[in-house]
C-alpha cells in the first residue's frame, strides 16, 4: 500500500482557512433546488479555489473546469 503525503501536493494558495470559511458561508442556497444544493456548493468552491490558487496554470485549469461543467448544467 502506498502512502501519499495529499499537504505536500497541496497547490498553495493565498486565502487562509477562516477566509475560506466566510467566503463558503456567503454563499445562498435558498433559492437552490434541494437536489442541486451539491452542485451549487461545488461550483461556489471551485469559483474559490480558481480566484484564489497561486499557480495560474491551475487557476486557468479549475476556471475551464467551472465553464465546462455550466455548459452541461
């Protein structure tokens, strides 16, 4: 069995946890569909993680992800 080390392959990013949190609770769902509530916070967090992730490589990655995955929804 192989151990991965998932902090070391952590890609840093500028936001820190309790920002993160406040930014997670800004987001509404009362206007969402109880059967799209996990969709929402998904899209919510990735939007997140893309303007706040260091790397632009990965930033750009998650940013095409998030508008792949509108255009199928």
């Amino acid at each position: 069995m192989k151990t991965r080390n998932r902090q070391a392959e952590a890609i840093p990013a500028k936001i820190s946890l309790e920002d993160l949190g406040r930014a997670m609770s800004q987001l509404d769902l009362s206007s969402v569909p109880p059967e799209k509530t996990a969709a929402a916070i998904h899209d919510h967090l990735t939007g997140i993680m893309a303007e706040t992730i260091l790397s632009p490589t990965a930033a750009f990655d998650l940013a095409m992800a998030r508008r792949m995955r509108h255009r199928r929804h």
